[in-house]
C-alpha cells in the first residue's frame, strides 16, 4: 500500500535524490510522490517465499529475482515502483548509473491486501504493461490461497489464469520455473471464513472468483 505526500510536483531527479537519501520507501507516479506502508505477517512470509522459489528455480539459469528493494522504473508512465519480486532475465538495464532502477524486468509478483488491491490491479498492471520485457504478471492473496497470472502471448493480449488449491503449481514458461501454491503459502495463516464473510473487502473477492 502506498499513500499520496502532499507536494503536487516533483521532477524525477528530485524525486531520486530524496529516495536515495531516504530511510523509508517511496513510490513515483508522473510527479507524485507515495510513501510505502508497512507490510503484515503474511505479506512477508509470502514474498520471503516468493523469493525463495524463484531463487531455487532458476539457479543455474540465465533469471534471477530481485528483492523488494529494487525500483522498477516504467519511463513510457513516468512511474518508479517497488514490486514485491521482480525477476530479471540476461543483462539488467537500469534507469542511470545507479543501477537501483530496473528498467528490464521479465516477471514481476505484487502481493495484494484489500487496501492496495484497486492499484495493484489498474495503475501498476496498466504501467508494467508498457515494459516490452514483461511477459508474466502474478497478484498474489493474502487472505486466501488465491494467485492470479497475467502472462503476455505474441499478439500483445493478456492471457488471465486463477489458481486457488494449494495442491496448484504456476508454471512461468517465459523463465521456465516453477511456483508451487503451496509452498507460497507457507506458513502463512488465512482467516475464518465467518471472518471473510463479515469482511466487505474480503466479500468482494469471493465474488470475483464465482
């Protein structure tokens, strides 16, 4: 989750030189800066997970992930994210001599909660999109075993799949790995489903799954 500063403008050079200096992590959006929330137990164990799989996965390969502190810098939208696991394959290309901006990532996994959900599905997929090195785009649940693949086919278009049973394995034929649901969902606690029910949010998402 990411909340808007007040400041209206702020060039992307400004806006480097203060997230380089910064203690806390920001996101920029065609001269807004957003500060980053912080993250719950389950959001971290899913991204250590994450990044565990995909780090065993494509050992020995020519891919290899990218922690949740490296940007992502979108130059067609004007934009800097911080996905939750981005995953690079050959040479990375970054933003300037830095090299804390990619601008060439191959895969990128955005773990999603009720409040970040909206972003995470329009802004961010419309803005990833416009990198031609993207070809897969994964929205992981925290609420429930739920992973939603976006995977680019040769025409452009976006070829949606849903995984719900832990029994499920996401296979990335772009870098040829695989990520079981089950152990994505390590450790990670879902709530009651009296919970779910009481819970809009929650609510909402069951009704885009039927």
């Amino acid at each position: 989750m990411a909340t808007p500063q007040t400041e209206l403008f702020v060039s992307v050079e400004e806006y480097l030189r203060r997230e380089r200096e910064a203690e806390e992590r920001h996101e920029y959006d065609n001269g807004r800066i957003y500060a980053m929330a912080g993250e719950s137990l389950s959001h971290s164990r899913i991204c250590i997970n994450a990044a565990g799989e995909a780090r065993a996965g494509l050992k020995g390969k020519s891919c290899e992930p990218l922690s949740p502190n490296m940007k992502v810098c979108i130059n067609a939208a004007g934009k800097f994210y911080y996905p939750d696991l981005s995953i690079v394959c050959g040479e990375p290309r970054f933003h300037d001599r830095e090299r804390d901006a990619l601008l060439n990532p191959t895969v990128v996994i955005e773990v999603i909660s009720p409040s970040s959900e909206k972003r995470d599905r329009t802004t961010k997929f419309f803005a990833y999109e416009q990198i031609e090195s993207l070809t897969d785009y994964l929205l992981v649940s925290q609420d429930r075993p739920l992973v939603e693949h976006f995977a680019r086919q040769p025409g452009g278009q976006w070829l949606y799949t849903a995984y719900k049973n832990l029994s499920d394995t996401i296979y990335l034929s772009s870098i040829d790995c695989r990520l079981p649901l089950a152990q994505l969902y390590e450790r990670v606690e879902f709530p009651p489903e009296e919970e779910i029910q009481s819970d809009p949010h929650l609510q909402s998402d069951l009704l885009k799954e039927e």
